[in-house]
C-alpha cells in the first residue's frame, strides 16, 4: 500500500490532520450495501463522510486535488467491523480469570478486579482495549464499563478517536458483590445521567451513552423499572447481559419468579432500544418476546465457549428476524478482542447443530458490520459503505500465505474463515486514520504498554488470591 500527499511526508501528515480529504485508490470494495455490491472502486472521504465511490472503470482523478492519497491496489476496503459488547474495563485483567465458570468467574476475580480501578487504571485500560481493537479493523463498540471513574473510559474513547456507545456499570444488589461495586439504586440512576448529559452525543455523535445495567442478578426491580423510564425519556440505548448461564437463569427464576426475557419485558425493558448480550438459554415464549419487541443479541463465541456457557441458538434468532451481532466480550473471558477470530467461530460452531449451510459467511460479515449497526441504533451512520455515510472503513491485506490463494475465491469467504486481525493495514474512523500500514496513530503504544505493565504488576490491588 502506498500512501502520500505530493511531499513524502505520510506519518506526519496523518497525525496532524483532523478533517481532511483522502482519496482511496484501486481497492476491492465489500460494500454491504443493499445489493451487497463488491466491485473495484476509488473512494473519495471528506471530512467524517463517504462523499463519492467512483467504480472502475473511471474518469481520472488529481491526487493533487487530495490530502492524503493511498493506494489499495490488491486489498480489500470493507466497513470497519462492528463489536456490540466489549468491557474496556476488563483489558487489564487479561489472563487474570481462566477456567472458571461465570458466576465463579464473576465472584471471584472479576468483580474484586474491577471494584480495584482507579482513574488511572481504568484509562489505561481503556487504551489498551482501543489499541488492539484498532489493530483488528473493530472502529465501533457498545461498551460497558465498570461501575466506578467511567469518565476516564470515556476521555480514552475521546482522545484516540473510536466510535462507541458506552456507560457505566449498574449493580445494587447481588451475592457475592464486593462494596466497592454495590450501588444505591439511586446513586447508581444519577451516575448514570451525569455522563449521559456530560458525554453523549460528543464529537459530533462518534460518543454516544447506554445505560448498562449489568444483568438482572445484581439489578433491583426498582433500578430496572428507572432505567427503561430514563432511556425512553432520553431516547438511547440499553444494553445488559441476559441468559448466559443456567445457573444465573435459575437464579433470576427463583427470586423474581420468571425467566429472564419475560421478567425483562414485565418491567418495560424489552424493545429496539435494548441489547442484550448472549442469550444462550431462552425458551420458545422468551425468543417470540424478542421477534415481537424488537429486542437485538449479541453473540460472543469465544466467551461462551472459553466460560463452558453453551451455544446461543443463533441460527433460529437469524431465521426469526431477530437482529444478532458480534462480540468478543471483555479480554479476560475471550482472552483478545479479535472479530475475526468471533467471526470465524461464529460461522464454525453452529454447523455440528444445524448442517454444513448453517452460518454462510456472508450472514456472519453482516452480523459483524450492519447487524452491528442496526443492533446499536446506528444502521443509517455506519456498517456500509455509502456515499453520505460515516467513513469507518478498512483496509485488510488478503495476500497473506494464511489466506491464499486468490484464484475465484470469494473474498467474503476468505474474509470470515482465513483472514487474520494481522491482515488488517489501516483503520479509518469518522475520516480519520487511527492506523496505517499498522501503525497506531492516535494511540502511544509504547506508553500505554509501560503503564499498563506498571500498573498491574507493581500494584497489590490487582492481585486477587485464587480460591
């Protein structure tokens, strides 16, 4: 890939430059557009925005006309994958937390793990999370964040420039919560419209805020009841776990007397505002609530399998019409934030159920591009490349001995079930390079590493005794 503006300067350039005028040149375009289009084509970004895709054949272009020029030849330009639940508070606590069952999982390590953050740590692991998901192609997340110093995720997000919706963790009551998580209801409800008054809508939208009541285990009715009040009031998003464990549905049917989804809906929840994560033990009358309202999933392989949680029956939501996008969950139940690595196991995990036709590859990219988008509320935005679109976009680099040959071969396919996160050369988000030629350019590796390393090994807090 080549890259320039006339000069030589590319690096310097690309750092200084907030809106600018790229020109991408000879690229293999997987549109996801209506017509699921792939062609070669230039694109033309101005600003934030898509402003024109010129298919091949073409008239001629001035590079001059352009501030920064690169050269696609060979590649593929795809929308920029789309992960609908990611803790960025968990990076930190990669390795920390293998071969525990949820709950356990949760008990023992997770939550005293987060209940240690402070501003410091929280922000560096929010960078942490950032940097890798930059180097996989991932420019949007619904984030959900631990329950204390939210602002500092948020300032990260800010700073090296990822679209994510996110908010602070909702938890009041609960076994085995540790004090420095427990919440009022209250408290918990006006921490939570604080940063949505403070942080939702900035830069022009790529932040946006949701509410995150973690899951109904550590939730009150009255908390729930508030939150479906306050972001229909407000008009954003919810997003919470739900289903991911048969102990944790036995638990939420024993003390609220209904299943999860049903207890959900009874309290005003379920709708196309909600996201639930997971989803792995509905029954038949809870999968016909989430038709009916609306309601998305996401669907994160690697955490169900890494947990023993069990597997979403993805296809039926899919062939019900029900929305379902992907995600690789926090860093210490999945182990990375790669999405094609989810993309891959999602496509490979539901043939032993379902046959060999189960999860083509082409419905696994959508899930990881416009399902993503229409999961988020954000399908008019994002998750295609079109002319008046957001330009989050990649380049990924097929010609790779892991992915060849070429031949005929549909490049969809070789995305999903060949392609690596290493493939990707450049992450293009809002019309602003955040990666080139893998090069973070809005995020100090070098610093957030040393920081991220002194802090989790210099620091007692972070070591939690294992039981």
């Amino acid at each position: 890939m080549g890259l320039g503006n006339g000069d030589g300067t590319v690096e310097k350039g690309l750092r200084a430059m907030t809106s600018q005028r790229i020109l991408i040149r000879n690229g293999q375009l997987i549109t996801m557009n209506s017509q699921r289009d792939i062609y070669q084509a230039d694109i033309i970004i101005e600003g934030k925005r898509i402003a024109s895709i010129i298919p091949k054949p073409q008239q001629s272009i001035d590079p001059a006309d352009f501030d920064l020029v690169i050269d696609a030849t060979g590649k593929i330009v795809m929308p920029g994958l789309i992960q609908a639940h990611i803790h960025l508070s968990q990076t930190l606590f990669r390795g920390q937390a293998d071969d525990l069952e949820l709950l356990d999982w949760l008990q023992q390590r997770i939550w005293p793990l987060e209940a240690a953050h402070d501003e410091e740590s929280l922000y560096y692991s929010a960078m942490l999370g950032c940097a890798e998901l930059f180097r996989g192609g991932t420019t949007c997340i619904m984030d959900m964040e631990t329950v204390h110093h939210t602002d500092a995720a948020f300032q990260a997000i800010l700073e090296n420039g990822l679209r994510a919706v996110s908010g602070k963790v909702m938890m009041d009551c609960g076994e085995g919560v540790p004090d420095g998580l427990r919440e009022k209801a209250i408290e918990s409800i006006q921490e939570s419209v604080r940063l949505l008054e403070k942080w939702h809508g900035r830069d022009e939208g790529r932040i946006r805020f949701a509410f995150q009541p973690r899951f109904a285990v550590s939730c009150s009715d009255d908390l729930l009841r508030e939150v479906a009040r306050l972001a229909d009031y407000y008009g954003v998003m919810i997003h919470t776990h739900a289903s991911e464990n048969r102990r944790e549905v036995g638990l939420i049917q024993r003390e609220r007397g209904a299943r999860n989804i049903v207890y959900l809906h009874e309290l005003g929840l379920t709708g196309p505002n909600l996201l639930l994560a997971h989803c792995i033990w509905l029954d038949d009358s809870e999968i016909e609530i989430l038709r009916q309202t609306g309601t998305s999933v996401v669907h994160c392989p690697s955490s169900n399998l890494k947990l023993a949680s069990g597997l979403a029956p993805v296809p039926e939501y899919l062939e019900k019409g029900i929305t379902v996008a992907l995600g690789a969950d926090g860093a210490p139940c999945a182990n990375n934030l790669d999405m094609f690595q989810e993309m891959r196991l999602a496509a490979l995990i539901h043939k032993v159920r379902y046959g060999p036709t189960a999860m083509p590859a082409a419905q696994v990219l959508e899930m990881a591009t416009l399902s993503g988008a229409r999961a988020m509320g954000l399908e008019e935005e994002i998750g295609s490349l079109e002319v008046g679109k957001r330009a989050d976009l990649i380049i990924v680099n097929l010609n790779q001995v892991h992915s060849l040959p070429e031949t005929d071969v549909d490049p969809v396919s070789r995305l999903v079930y060949s392609a690596r996160a290493s493939d990707v050369e450049t992450t293009i988000i809002d019309g602003r390079v955040v990666m080139f030629n893998r090069e973070l350019l809005t995020i100090n590796e070098r610093e957030v590493i040393e920081n991220c390393n002194r802090i989790v090994g210099q620091e007692d807090r972070f070591v939690v005794p294992v039981k």
